[in-house]
C-alpha cells in the first residue's frame, strides 16, 4: 500500500496551489472598479448607510486584513451575497452543479464511445486511408468551434428534424436526458478529437512494444494481443489527458450552457459578469479551479492504480 | 539520393510536408483574402441593404445576406482581417512574454525558478477560458482586454516548456564553452541557449493559435470580445443563433471559415512537428 502514500502528502501540495487561487479570485474581485458599498445599497444610498457597510464588511481595513476577512468567509462556507439573485452565492452555485456535472460526464463517456473505436481503427491500418481519413477528422475535431458546432447541431437535429429540443435543461429525466444530448454530443466531437489522437499515438508504440511481440510469440491471435494486452495499457495515458484537459472542458462547458441555455454554473458564470455580480463571478471561478485540482488529484490516483510501475 | 539532392531545398521530401504545404496554402489563402478584402469582397460589410434582408445564398448574394441585410460573403471576406489579428497577436505576446521568463528562470534557477512554478502551477489550476473571461470582466469587453487577458494567462504554458528545454540544455558542452569564454549570462541566454531550445515552442505556438483564435471567436460570440458592428467571425455566428430557423446560412458560414483557417494552423503544427521531429 505504499505507494498510496501520496495520497496522503499531495493534498499538502495542493495548499500552496489553492493559496494561489484564492489570492487570485480576491485579486481579480478587489481590482474591478467601483465601490462594493454602493454596489450592495444602489445609488441612492446614505453617507452613514454606507459607511456602516463598509465597517461591517471590514472594506475601511487595509487590503491584507480584507484578505483575512475573506480567508475567514471562505473557511466558514461563506462566499457573499448574489445582488442578482438575492441568495447565498455557495446556496446559488449548489443548485446550478447538476447539470453541469451532467454534462462533464456525459460527454466525456460519448467521446470516449467516438474516439476508442476511431483510434483503434486508424493505429491497426497505421497509414493506410483509414488512418489518414482519421487523422483528417481529427484534426477537423480540433479546429471545430464549440458554439459553432451546437448551432449546427441544432440546426439540423432540432429545427429540420425536430429530434430533439432546442434549449433547456427540463424537468423529469426523460426530459433532461433528451434536453443533454446535443450539448453533450458538441462537447464530445471536438474531445474526442484530443482522446483519438493521443490514444492511436499510443497503441501504435504498444503494438511494437516488447510485451506485444511476446504475446504473439506465446501464439496469442493479433485481436487477442491487441484488446488484452495492447489497449489496456494505451488507455491509461489517454485517460490522464482526459484529466489534464478538464480545464479546457469547462471552457466548453461554458460556452455549450450559453448556447443551449442550460442552467449550469457555466451560464451562470456568464451572466454574472453581464450584470456585474461579481461575487457570484468569484465563487463560480474558484469552485472550477478546485475541481480542477481535485480532478487532477484522482487522476494520479487512477494513474498509480494502472500501473503498479509508477511512483508518486 | 543525388537526384533528390538535385532538387531545390523546399521540394526534397521530407516527413509531414504534404501535411505542412496543405496547411501553409490555406493559412496563405486566408491571408490572402484579408489582404485583398477591399477587392475581393463584392459589398460594403456593413452596408445594410433594406430590400435584400435575411435574402438566401443566389446569384445576387453567393452566401446570402443576414438580418440587417449586409452581404455575408462581403462580412466573412472582411472579418479574415480581425480573426488572423486575433490568431497572431493573440500567440505573440504569450510567446514573447512567457519565452523570457522561461528562459531566465529555468537558466538560474533557484528561488526565482520555484516561485515561478507555483504561480503556474495556479494559473493552469484555473480553467483556461474561465480565467480569461473573469478578466476581460474587469477590463470590460473588448479586443483590447482579450489581448491583455491572453497575456497574462497563456504566457504560463511558453515559460514552461522553454523552461524544461533550457533545463535540459544548460547543462551542454557548448553552454561550457560559452561562459569559459567569459560571455555574459544574457549573451549565453539569449544567443546560445534560446535558438537551441526554440523549436518546440514554435511547434506549440503554431497549435496555440488554434486555441487562440477559437477562443478569441467565443469570447466575441459571448459578447465579450469584438463589439458589432465590426465583422468578426464569432460575432457573425452569435447574430445568426436568433435565425437559425429562418437563415441558416447567417450562421454556417462564417462558422466554415473558422474552421478552414483552423485547420490550417492544426496542419502546419503537425507537418512542422514531424519535420523536426518534435513530439507533442
């Protein structure tokens, strides 16, 4: 079991990183023009009115103070007020998690669905016309905008032949489940184009390595070689890339929620900046970098229990 | 081998370059048609024909007008011009900005060098657009705050691969050389150092522009980048998502072209990449 002792020691690791975060969202938030006070109580606010705001949210103490103030909000699950929605920011985000989470995973299993049986086409006919014609809609893949690829989607999915909703998220499963499918088939083309050449790269160097060519020396048959001995250890680099791409796949998630009006934390992202609320634009930054590191976290995880060669 | 050696240089084959010559044609023509956008492009961009809105791809208009009635075509000739700006602008001052920190920390290392770490390691815990949007909201939407945003956080992914290179080569006979000669630091640096360990960085600078330009259309297309009525490929697709029931044309077109030029970086990183041999 010693070699989970990382698991262990890389959450203190992680502190420094999540230090970072957070003087960065504080940063980010101080730095925008205007005074809070008056941002809190409107324009026709008091001297005194706001003066009592600003002694009670501590915004008369030096910076580094408010920085405490705010390290001591955050310790206690406390990340301010929406003006928009007149709610507690962390109560606001926890509504808006599921479908985005929804989201995440659904297209990350669709990708996975589109880019295995690609990659394994194009690494078995390495440089013949199904390999080219791969690499051709990879790369296609990579070049798509996401905001693009759901207009066209919808276009052709929804408004010709009216298989599925336009926008929305619903209310029952069967509802959500058919509101999610485009969103999560416009999230999955373009990662699947990341996941299928990452993954051919990586079965082309199996299938030539030394534990191959011994498997077929043993008499084993080229499929038997290729789905128990050569995929299973192709997949594991490609399923650590799924991890350091989950900042690129919130991106997506943001603008695919704008698009499709789905009430995520992308969307909501979204609209904070457009009506300026910016604690919700703070909490909503910060809650993505966190699930960042986390996911990153359980990915070495996922990487050590693979493969008992690595050390972390 | 002589009658491979006979030819002129950028002919002899080499590996990647169908790929590299396909994706330099296409960047090329879209440079092309950037260049020669007052001649090329059949209207005014943002004329607005009254009698001719929301009119079908024809013969009056090849690719249709949208809702204002301006030339499509016309729009997406004209809106090369922004976007190439934003693919190439948008890389260069990542490139330059993150290349001399990489260099500098990773050449002395030290103390410098580890608190350089963490503050990437924080902004890369930051998903990419995520972070540019929350800064672009403090600076107020517009191209100008996109290219600040993209300054101050895609410097980080240039300072770290120059920086493992620089690791690497520091430690070379030639680098021995240079400061047994009694070069300076910044001699060494700069002149010896920096050429050597360029390449990979030009490599990913050229798939950089992918993310780049794609990103710098969906920040437009949010509403946060190049305001209207300036033709911008992203914001084209973002006035066409009201009629996409009426006019879908509005929509795919400028689409295609993001994805042409694209494309083109994708296959001049890939064909540069096999070429120099350059892993990604």
């Amino acid at each position: 079991m010693h070699r989970y002792r990382f698991v262990l020691f890389r959450p203190l690791q992680f502190l420094p990183v999540l230090f970072g975060i957070s003087v960065i969202t504080f940063v980010l938030v101080r730095l925008i023009p205007g005074d809070p006070a008056r941002m809190l109580l409107g324009t026709r606010a008091t001297a005194s009115a706001l003066e009592r705001i600003r002694a009670q949210y501590g915004l008369d103490e030096p910076i580094w103070v408010q920085y405490l103030y705010f390290l001591k909000n955050l310790s206690a699950g406390e990340m301010g007020r929406s003006i928009v929605f007149k709610t507690d920011v962390l109560k606001l985000i926890a509504t808006r998690i599921e479908p985005t989470l929804v989201l995440v995973t659904g297209s990350v299993l669709l990708a996975i669905l589109i880019a295995v049986p690609m990659a394994t086409i194009a690494s078995r006919q390495r440089g013949r016309m199904p390999d080219q014609a791969v690499r051709v809609v990879s790369t296609l893949g990579l070049g798509t905008p996401p905001f693009w690829l759901a207009l066209m989607l919808m276009i052709v999915f929804s408004v010709k032949l009216d298989l599925f909703p336009v926008s929305g998220y619903g209310r029952t499963l069967s509802e959500k489940a058919t509101h999610m499918v485009l969103p999560c088939l416009t999230i999955a083309l373009s990662l699947s184009a990341v996941l299928t050449r990452s993954l051919r790269a990586s079965l082309i160097a199996q299938i030539t390595s030394d534990q191959a060519t011994a498997a077929r020396a043993r008499g084993l048959s080229e499929g038997a070689v290729f789905w128990r001995h050569v995929m299973p250890n192709a997949i594991v680099p490609t399923l650590n890339l799924l991890a350091v791409n989950i900042g690129w796949l919130i991106g997506g998630t943001v603008i695919v929620e704008s698009v499709f009006a789905i009430p995520g934390m992308g969307q909501l992202l979204i609209r904070g900046i457009f009506s300026r609320d910016y604690m919700v634009v703070q909490g909503v930054a910060m809650c993505f970098a966190v699930a960042t590191v986390l996911v990153n976290f359980l990915a070495d995880i996922l990487t050590v229990a693979a493969d008992p060669r690595v050390k972390l | 081998m002589i009658v491979a050696a006979a030819r002129p240089l950028f002919l002899r084959p080499f590996p990647g370059r169908v790929t590299l010559f396909t994706g330099l044609l296409l960047v090329g023509l879209m440079v092309l048609a950037a260049l020669l956008a007052p001649w090329l492009a059949p209207y005014d961009p943002v004329f607005q024909d009254g009698n001719a809105r929301l009119a079908a791809p024809g013969a009056g208009h090849l690719l249709g007008t949208d809702n204002f009635g301006r030339d499509v075509l016309s729009r997406v000739i004209w809106a090369a011009r922004v976007d190439l700006q934003i693919a190439f602008l948008g890389v260069a001052f990542p490139f330059v900005i993150g290349t001399v920190i990489g260099t500098v920390a990773g050449y002395f290392g030290g103390v410098v060098d580890a608190i350089l770490m963490r503050i990437i390691d924080v902004v890369l815990a930051f998903p990419y657009l995520v972070l540019i949007i929350a800064i672009i909201a403090i600076l107020g939407p517009g191209l100008q705050s996109f290219y600040i945003s993209l300054a101050l956080v895609g410097w980080v992914s240039y300072a770290r691969l120059i920086r493992s290179q620089i690791l690497i080569l520091k430690s070379a006979d030639f680098v021995l050389a240079a400061r047994s000669l009694g070069y300076s630091h910044s001699r060494i640096m700069f002149r010896h150092l920096l050429p050597n360990a360029l390449v990979n960085s030009i490599v990913f600078a050229m798939s950089d522009m992918v993310l780049v330009l794609l990103g710098g259309a969906s920040i437009s297309f949010l509403g946060l980048g190049v305001q209207p009525p300036t033709a911008e490929w992203g914001i084209m697709v973002a006035e066409g998502q009201g009629f996409i029931t009426q006019a879908w044309w509005m929509t795919t077109f400028p689409g295609i072209a993001i994805l042409i030029l694209s494309f083109g970086f994708s296959l001049i990183a890939d064909g540069l990449g096999e070429k120099l041999g350059v892993r990604e």
